[in-house]
C-alpha cells in the first residue's frame, strides 16, 4: 500500500497534529508501508528525504507560528501521478489540504481525512466569533468527499454527528509508556531546577489564547495566595502568548522552561504533583495523556476530547472550563490528600499504558486498507510523459 499524507502543519512546528502525524510516518516506515508527506517548507527541517515533498509557504499573519502554502500545482500533480498513491490522507483543511483534495478528486484516488482541531471553538479567543457558522459550511463541505473521517475521541465524533458529518471512525491517540514513565527519584530534577518547594504545579502546552491563559493566569495568582512559597509553578512551553503570561504570572516561584524535548518533558510531568491544563477547546489533548503516563494526575477542563482521557476523581479532575474557583478546589483536593492523590498517580498511568500508538495505528492501517479494498476497481495511475 502506497499512501500520501497532506498537512499545513509539520515538524519543526511543535503542536498536537505535527506530532501525532510524525509519530505515524515513522510507524508506515517502520512497518514497511510506502508514503509520501506532503508539508509546508521549513528551512529547520531536512528536505532531502524522499517521503517528505515540500510546498512553498508563508507565515499566516493571524498566526504566525501557522503558514499558508503557495503550492505549484503542475509539480505537485506530476509528483502525484509518479508516486502512484493507494489512498490519500487530508489531514488539514487549509491550502495544502485543499491542494490534496483537488487532485485526488481529479485522479481519482481514494481519499480519508481526519478532523483534528476545533477551529470554531478557537474563534472567541481572536474575536472572530462572526465566522462560526462560516466555518462550519466550509468543515463540512471540505469532509463530503473523504470516504472516512477520522477523529480523536467519541466527543468529537458526537459534535461531528450533530452537524449531520458522515463516514465518521474514531482514531484514537496514544503515548509512549517508554519515553513517559514515572520517575522515582525526582531530587536531581528538583535541584536542576532550585525548586526547594513543597508543592510543584506545571501547564505544558503551546501558549496561545486558545489554551485558555486568561484561566491559567488566575489560577496561579489564586495558588500564590493559598500556598505561598509552598508551591512552584513550571510552565513549559512557547507560543504567542508567552510574554503576556508572564507578565500577568509574575516572576516568583514560577519557572518558564520554552519549549522542551521529550526527555525534560518527562522531568517537568514526573516532578510534578499535578499537571493543570484549563484549555476547552481539545479535540484530544495529548499532554494529559503524557502526564497521566508519568503517573502525574490532571486537572482540567471538562470539555472536548479530554473528557474521554480524564475519569473525574479518579485519574484526574475535570473542572468546570474557565471556573477558576473549580479548579483551585480540585488542587486543594489533591495536595491536602496525599493518600488520594498517590492513588489517583497510580491509576493514571495505568490506563496511559492501555493506550498503545502501535495498536492504534494498527488499527487505522486497517481502515486504510478498507477504503483501499473498496475502490479496487480504481484505475492506477500512468507517469506524465515529458
């Protein structure tokens, strides 16, 4: 089976769908299965691969750590046709998405997508609200053609249903129990940091207004109160809101990693007796699950896709979203209870065991493999001639 994948979002870029698309090209390669990616271009990433074809593009000024592809459809087309794809993969709906859907449908190629952000959840955090219903037209003419659409979690699937979207299959995400892992002896960690405090609380996550920092901002500002020197803060990551967090967070007792690698990442969940993360808008939320493998118990919003992570006071908390008076009684909860909190780490990185990528990615080879199995009439492609 030969697959093409097309994506407005890749390595170098660090968010949810980048890795999780990096993660299954790696599976296809070490599976043996032949693929072609088809990203933007980024001059931190190595183009000489031959399963990676870069697009020219630009940085979205709306949002700059996203880029709008300028892609040479003639040379993608021809790509395309040398290539001789089973099945494509849309995984995005911007313009190399709509790149991907265009010359699938014109070369009849068989074509899954999969839905990964909540787009029109994002608007209220840009005052762009007046675009909802826009959006959604545009989401649900953009999946009509894809004979699957795969998504995150079962609320996803829901909320897709309700706008009457069709051939909808759960492609759930996993983690890695191996890379995070529980670490036992955190004092080394604790010392790298200076953190002579009781208590440690991290958020991992890209800055940005849609993980909801206006919530997290006042959480901390709540806890300094409560807590006191008793509790450091480390927030890891980066984003267009950094700098405007910190300022609002202040300087004491709160460490600001940027962004970090697996390893540290594995550092920052396990020193941490909670992980709190306020976003509502997930369609999964993959740092819960890396926390929760840690054996560090989350706190967070009871909305979108982390809801079919999270069991409420059992491997984690989930709050009312935006309550910031709910999520400072879940932390009070946890750190006056230590039996309850060490059980709670225990069963959290139980069930992040349970979620295994290769499995998972077992199981949407098989939906590829179904959709290929029904367009076997399909006629195979023949190169261009010069």
């Amino acid at each position: 089976m030969k697959i093409v994948i097309f994506t407005d979002t890749y390595l170098p870029q660090i968010n949810g769908v980048s890795k999780t698309l990096n993660l299954l090209t790696n599976y296809l390669e070490k599976s043996g299965i032949d693929y072609l990616i088809v990203v933007p271009h980024d001059d931190k990433l190595s183009m000489n691969s031959p399963n990676i074809f870069p697009i020219k593009s630009i940085p979205f000024k709306l949002y700059p750590d996203c880029k709008i592809a300028l892609p040479n459809l003639k040379r993608l087309k021809k790509r395309l046709i040398e290539f001789n794809p089973d099945l494509v993969h849309i995984a995005t709906p911007f313009s190399i998405g709509l790149c991907g859907l265009s010359l699938s449908k014109k070369l009849g190629i068989p074509i899954v997508g999969s839905f990964h952000t909540n787009f029109h959840s994002y608007l209220q955090y840009y005052k762009l609200e007046f675009l909802r219903d826009i959006i959604w037209r545009y989401l649900k003419w953009f999946h009509q053609s894809f004979q699957k659409t795969f998504v995150p979690s079962k609320d996803t699937l829901e909320e897709l249903k309700e706008k009457n979207f069709r051939h909808l299959s759960i492609w759930t995400h996993g983690v890695d129990c191996d890379l995070f892992h529980p670490i036992e002896d955190v004092s080394s960690i604790r010392s790298k940091y200076k953190i002579t405090s009781k208590y440690i609380l991290s958020f991992v996550s890209r800055m940005a207004p849609e993980k909801d920092l206006e919530t997290l901002a006042l959480i901390i500002q709540n806890t300094k109160l409560r807590y006191g020197d008793d509790v450091t803060w480390i927030l890891a990551g980066d984003g267009p809101k950094k700098n405007e967090l910190m300022k609002k967070t202040g300087e004491s007792n709160i460490i600001y990693t940027g962004f970090l690698e697996k390893e540290a990442l594995t550092e920052i969940y396990s020193i941490s007796n909670l992980m709190i993360f306020p976003s509502s808008t997930e369609t999964f939320g993959n740092v819960v699950l890396e926390s929760m493998a840690c054996g560090t118990p989350v706190i967070c919003a009871n909305s979108g896709g982390v809801r079919t992570i999270v069991r409420d006071y059992s491997t984690g908390i989930l709050c009312e979203p935006k309550n910031v008076s709910s999520f400072c009684q879940a932390i009070d909860d946890c750190l006056t209870k230590p039996i309850f909190l060490e059980a709670m780490s225990k069963k959290a990185r139980a069930y992040a065991t349970t979620q295994n990528w290769d499995t998972i990615f077992h199981q949407l080879i098989s939906e590829y493999l179904e959709v290929v199995d029904q367009n076997i009439e399909t006629v195979h492609l023949t190169p261009i001639s010069n």
